[in-house]
C-alpha cells in the first residue's frame, strides 16, 4: 500500500507496509499466539462487558457509576469477572474461526475487486466489508451459546439489588454454580435451542456491525494517512536520485493511525447496533412469565417491553460502557491483530 502527497514542492511518498495476506501467515505460529495475545486482551475489558450487559438487563436507566459502585460493595472486584472462565473458553475457537474466515474472504475478495478495476480505496473497502460479514457469521456458530452461558452467569449476581435496580426475579429461574453447572440447566429447561436463544439477531447484530466496522476502519485507515501523513512520517532521501523524498511511518505513528481509526469505526457501529444488541442481551438472559410458567420471550415482547419501560432511548441502556468497550478493544484487538500478522509472517527475519 502506498500513499502519494506533495510536500516542499518534491514528490514524497508515504510507504506503509504492505499488508500481510493468508498465504503469507505461518498459521501454527498465527493462532497460537492469537490465542495468547487476544485472551489477554479480553481479560482486561471483561469488567466493562458485565457492566454493559447488567445495564441493558435493568428496567430502568442506571449510571455506569451507579452499576459499578454496587457490583464492587456487593460482589467485590470478583463480580467484575462473573462469566469469564467461560468466555475465555469460548473466545479461542470462536477467534479462530474469526481470524480465518476475516483473512480467507478478505485476500480473496480483494483480488476479485481489483481484477474489476475498482480503485485500491473501495476494492478494499468491498474486501474489509465482505470478511467482516463472513467473519462474524462464523464467530456466531460458537460465539452465541458462550454468549448466552456467560451472560446470565454476569446477571445472576445483580439479584441482591432493590427492584429499581434488577429484573424481576422471575425473570431469573436459576441459580448457576459455573458454566458447567449453566450450561447443564439450559440443556435441561430449554434443550439444545435454549443455546442459541437469539442466535437469529446476533446474526443481524454483529454481521453488520463487523462489515460497517471493517469497511469504515479500512476507509478511516487510507484517509488519515492521505491527509495527515506527511506530518507523521520521517523523511527518508537516501537511494534516490530523481528528486523524490521518501516518507517512511515509523511504529508509533502506525499505532496511532490504527487506534484513531479503529475508534472512529467503533463509534459509527456501536450506534447503528447498540438497539438490536439491547434486544439480543435480554432475548439471551431474561425470561417471562405465562400462566404459572417459564418461557423465553419472543422479540415482540422484549421490544415492548423496553419501549414500556423507558421508550426507544431504553435500546440505548449502555450505550457508554458499550461505546467505550467497542472502542478500547477495537483499539487493542486491530493493533494486537496487526502486530500478530507481521509476528507469523512465513520465512520472517531470514
């Protein structure tokens, strides 16, 4: 990839690495330290995830200061954590098939839309926008029933709460041990469909949100670097005789570019998705009551029964925490992802 600009009245080029497509990755090295890398990662944002999942749970509106005083006075920082041990178990498989759907659809697309002759600008953002469909369809086979685990093991812990503050306690039947001990009750009250409760609107929640990520990500990255790189880069003369300067990004500068787009994609998504993934946190957790006996609420309800509770500004119940996490993880997870590919390049350093 390379960036053209006029800079002293000499031609300048900007030289980003080229980015790093599937065929050059060492796959074994690839996974192995994805798994290490982006388990860490989740371990640090966890905290804001059961914050913003307790949040959309709640009949009514709650700070994040509110919510995260009451889980520390009650639960301690251990309530922070509720759910994570199965998170962590799922989040290895469901990354990798991430990873190898994102890479896969993204190198082969954007060869197709280059043969097409699409510019570098849109063939990159039809190949970013495709993988990160096809990417968060593959995710969800596994991601939905870790999801659903770890969600009402976040929930469970808010039951010591007053009513302004929790769900009623019917909507919480069971009390779980572990995962094991959730996965178990689940399989037994609703079989295997009680999994993939929402499975359906996860779909349509995150497949969107990844291709609107991926896309303004991609298109965030080149227009950062077109107007803003010559101020960024060091200017590099040697080896070249026909009066053009070459502009060479050095690593901190990269990661800036990379942080500030990932936050600018972050944003545009987290406010197009926040409303269908309200839904999804309460399809997943929450259960209602019909003549004497559980059941699971159907979309219809639990849309009305947000709208009853606060109006349409009620799909946006943690919209901050979620905001914030979206935006420190895509932050992390892109520069964490970028470092990965270039630490499994085939044959590096030889």
């Amino acid at each position: 990839m390379s960036l053209s600009t006029a800079e002293d009245d000499s031609a300048s080029e900007i030289h980003i690495p080229a980015d790093i497509d599937w065929h050059m990755l060492d796959k074994s090295k690839f996974f192995f330290l994805g798994a290490a890398l982006f388990s860490g990662v989740s371990a640090a944002l966890y905290p804001i995830v059961v914050l913003k999942t307790r949040q959309q749970v709640s009949p009514t509106q709650i700070s994040s200061f509110r919510m995260s005083y009451s889980i520390m006075r009650h639960e301690g920082p251990r309530g922070f954590y509720r759910g994570f041990g199965t998170s962590l178990m799922g989040t290895i498989p469901a990354r990798a098939l991430y990873m190898t759907a994102l890479e896969v659809t993204k190198s082969n697309v954007g060869t197709v839309t280059m043969t097409l002759g699409f510019s570098d600008t849109t063939a990159m953002a039809i190949a970013n926008a495709a993988a990160g469909l096809s990417s968060a369809m593959a995710a969800q086979l596994v991601w939905t029933p870790i999801d659903v685990v770890s969600q009402r093991l976040m929930v469970q812990g808010c039951s010591y709460s007053n009513k302004s503050t929790t769900p009623n306690a019917s909507s919480f039947p069971y009390q779980y041990r572990n995962g094991v001990d959730a996965f178990r009750k689940i399989i037994c009250a609703d079989g295997f469909r009680g999994l993939y409760r929402g499975f359906g609107i996860s779909i349509l929640t995150y497949a969107p949100s990844n291709a609107v990520w991926w896309a303004s990500y991609s298109v965030a990255h080149r227009l950062i670097w077109g107007g803003f790189g010559c101020y960024m880069c060091k200017k590099d003369e040697s080896g070249l005789a026909n009066g053009s300067s070459n502009l060479k990004p050095d690593c901190k500068s990269m990661l800036a570019v990379q942080g500030l787009s990932a936050a600018m994609a972050s944003g545009v998504s987290a406010l197009i998705t926040m409303p269908m993934d309200t839904i999804k946190t309460r399809l997943q957790v929450l259960d209602g009551e019909e003549n004497g006996q559980r059941r699971p609420l159907t979309m219809m309800q639990t849309v009305r029964n947000l709208v009853r509770e606060g109006g349409f500004g009620a799909c946006y119940r943690g919209l901050g925490p979620r905001w914030a996490s979206m935006a420190m993880s895509a932050t992390t997870m892109v520069t964490t992802y970028e470092f990965l590919k270039r630490m499994s390049t085939k044959n590096q350093g030889s």
